[in-house]
C-alpha cells in the first residue's frame, strides 16, 4: 500500500498531466484514509480544493472545504478552519457567487477577529488593492466584487476612511461601465465620509468629479 507521500505525489502528477478524474480520485482516497493526522487532513484539503477550483469545479471544491472546515474545528485548529473559509471565499469569488464569498469571508472573521486586532481592516485594504488593480486591467466584473468586499469589511470595522476609498472605487468602477447615476450615487456616499474624516483633498477631487458627471448626464 502507498504511503500518504506516496499517493499525494501521484495526485500530484496526475493534477500536473492534466487527468482531472484521476487526482480527484487519489485526492479522495487520502482524505478517507482514517490515519490521516489533523493538519495533513486541511493541508490536503486546500491542494484539492484549490485544484477543483483551477478545474472550474467550484461545487465539488466547496464540498471538500466545508468537510475539511468542520473537522479543523473539531480539532480545536481555529486559524486552520479559517484559512479554508477563505480558501473557500476564493472558490465562489471565481464561481461568481459574492454572496457566498461575502459569508465565508464573515465566517472566517468570526474565528479570527477576536483573535488578531485590525484583522477586517487589514482585509479591506487587500480588497481595495485588488480592485483597484482588476480596474487597471480593465476587468470591471472582478473590481466591482472586489471594491464591494472591501466595503462590506470596512462597514463591520466601522472604519470609515476606509468605506471612504471602498465607495470611491466602486464609482469609479460604475464610470468605466458607463452606469453614470450609480457612478454618482457612489461618489456621493464617498464624499459624505472623506467629509466625514476631513480628507481635504479627497472631498475635492470627488465635487469635482461629481460636477462633471452631472453636466455628462445632462448632456
């Protein structure tokens, strides 16, 4: 009989030569293996996901995190259970599901929020990162989940500096789209905080970005 090495190498390969069904298989039967120790059993679990994810087979991948994250926290391993919860926000990001990645990403801040401080404020400025990168790059569905994200985790923190940037790019967003009232609607709210926290310069920019809009809407 293979060893766990042994077959998690073999999965491996088989996931390298392109065999979907076979590292599936492989990945299965190591998980069902009742010698397999704790964290050998999530570390598993995320490479699995993670492929099933890349393989656009986003219900199987969420299947193998929800099993992984229940026996993390049977096992008392609490910052393990919310790498996956966020391993499997990741999954419905690239499914397109927001909501459900807005509700892992909640559940993986249960577990932690209480144990690192400034952990939603950290997350929402990685979101806002990442959407104003997806913007750069012109993919306007990804910029839109991701600046969404970055508010909903700025409005948990109360932090409003944050909702501020989080609401700024999400108007922007909506420009680039050419949705101008929601553009409007959005820098509106951002003005309302960077008021709010005495950004100066911010406040300006977005009066004058919000005049211009309206004479475009008027034509």
């Amino acid at each position: 009989m293979l060893s766990f090495r042994e077959q998690l190498a073999e999965a491996e390969r088989f996931v390298e030569d392109g065999q979907q069904d076979a590292a599936l298989d492989r990945f299965t039967l190591i998980l069902k293996d009742p010698r397999l120790k704790s964290d050998d059993f999530v570390s598993v679990s995320r490479q699995a996901g993670s492929f099933l994810t890349s393989s656009k087979r986003f219900d199987e991948a969420r299947e193998i995190y929800m099993t992984a994250i229940t026996r993390a926290k049977q096992h008392k391993k609490y910052e393990k259970a919310a790498e996956l919860w966020h391993q499997s926000a990741l999954n419905e990001i690239s499914a397109g599901r927001a909501d459900a990645a807005i509700q892992d990403l909640r559940n993986e801040l249960d577990l932690m929020s209480s144990r690192y401080e400034g952990y939603f404020r950290k997350l929402s400025a990685n979101y806002h990162r990442q959407g104003t990168l997806f913007l750069e790059l012109g993919d306007l569905a990804e910029s839109k989940l991701y600046f969404e994200l970055a508010l909903a985790f700025a409005e948990t923190d109360g932090d409003v500096p944050a909702e501020a940037n989080a609401q700024d790019g999400l108007a922007r967003c909506y420009e680039r789209k050419g949705e101008l009232a929601q553009a409007l609607l959005h820098f509106g709210l951002a003005l309302e905080k960077y008021n709010e926290t005495k950004d100066k310069a911010a406040a300006q920019r977005v009066r004058r970005q919000i005049k211009k809009l309206k004479e475009v809407i008027k034509g």
